[in-house]
C-alpha cells in the first residue's frame, strides 16, 4: 500500500505527521538563530578554530597573517557589527 509506505501518510504515536514536526523542528532553529543570545548560545556549542599562525609572514604582514583568523571566529564576537582587524 502506497500510502502507508509515504512518510506524511498519517499521524505517529505523539499524533504528529513528519511535516508537522519538520515544521516544528524549523521554527525551533529560527526562534534559536534569530535570537542573538541563543544564537551565541547555540554557537558555544561549536569547535573554535584555533588554527592560529606561530609566526607573522612576511609577505602578508601582521594582518594579513591574522586577520582571516580573526574572520573564522567573529560568530564568538560579542560586539556587532563585529570590529575589523586592519591597518
């Protein structure tokens, strides 16, 4: 049977269809990511990259060395719009 088979055919044991708790799992994630606390929250839970250079190169300066550095980890800024590491 066709329907049976089809993941939004009927209601499951908490009487949700799969799109209801799709939609519910959306809203969720944009209550989470629209809400700059929660947004910091929920981005605390994610790996920092410390891949930071040993040593300033030469051919890029001390803000060409770190400033993509800096970039990758913005999302941990406090300050927004967050402040530019430049010369």
């Amino acid at each position: 049977d066709k329907q049976a088979e089809s993941p939004d055919a009927g209601p499951k044991s908490d009487g949700l269809t799969n799109k209801d708790q799709l939609f519910i799992k959306i809203q969720e994630a944009y209550e989470v990511l629209s809400d700059p606390s929660k947004r910091r929250q929920y981005d605390s839970t994610l790996d920092f990259d410390d891949d930071v250079p040993e040593e300033v190169d030469e051919k890029l300066g001390f803000y060409g060395t770190f400033g993509p550095v800096f970039d990758r980890n913005a999302r941990w800024s406090c300050r927004y719009p967050v402040p530019e590491l430049g010369d």
